[in-house]
C-alpha cells in the first residue's frame, strides 16, 4: 500500500473506532505542552479546536491525495500562529500530537508502515513553510 493509501487506511480505523478524535489529539498537544491550552481561554465551545483539526486533517487528506492545497494552507497557518505567539515548533507538534492520538486509540492495531507512512507526513509537514 502507497503512503497515501496508509495515511486515508489510519484515518478512516480511527473514525471507525473512536468517531471524532478532536478530543483525543488535544489532550495528546495538552498533555506534552500544557502552556498551550492557554491560548484557547477564549474557545469555551471547543469550536475553534475543532475547527483547527477539522482543517488540521483536511491538509492530511489533501496531501495523502492530489495535494493541492496542503502546503498553502500549512504555510498560511504557519504564518498566522506566529502572530500568536506560537513557535514553528509548536505548530509542528500539533500533527504530531495527531499522529500520537491515532497511535493510541489504534494500539496494538497500530502498524509499522504506518509508522513510517506518518512519520513521512509529518516530515514533509514540517518543511512547509
């Protein structure tokens, strides 16, 4: 199976499992960085941490597939959150922290191909600038 086909195969095991994983991916950020919650005293619906994974794994999907919008959108993003205060690092380990969310609720469901297929993402992630 193509890297591609790995990265959509993990995503769609994790909306089969466990449904929403927006819950799930910020308590993996929260739990690594807790200083980072504190940019989200504002979101008392969780509105916007949804928002942010529901674009967060459009730009997985788009560059699992055609790849047409994911570097703009990662950049532009990139760019935004440092006006945040948030560094590059930090923007970063949000698809890390992803990564991990899925790698947890999958368990020992979790494969070595898509270890490496997610750890391709999330390097080709952290060149986007």
């Amino acid at each position: 199976m193509n890297q591609g086909a790995v990265i959509v195969a993990t995503l769609q095991a994790v909306a089969d499992r466990h449904g929403d994983p927006t819950q799930a991916i910020y308590a993996e950020l929260f739990g690594r960085h807790p200083d980072l919650a504190g940019l989200f005293w504002l979101d008392r619906d969780g509105g916007v941490r949804a928002a942010m994974a529901q674009q967060a794994l459009e730009c997985v999907l788009d560059h699992a597939g055609d790849r047409l919008t994911a570097r703009q959108i990662i950049a532009a993003a990139r760019q935004h959150h440092d006006g945040y205060g948030v560094p590059a690092e930090r923007f970063d380990d949000f698809f890390t922290a992803m990564r991990d969310a899925f790698r947890r609720i999958l368990a020992v469901d979790w494969t070595a191909e898509m270890d490496a297929a997610w750890d391709t993402l999330l390097g080709d992630f952290r060149a986007m600038r």
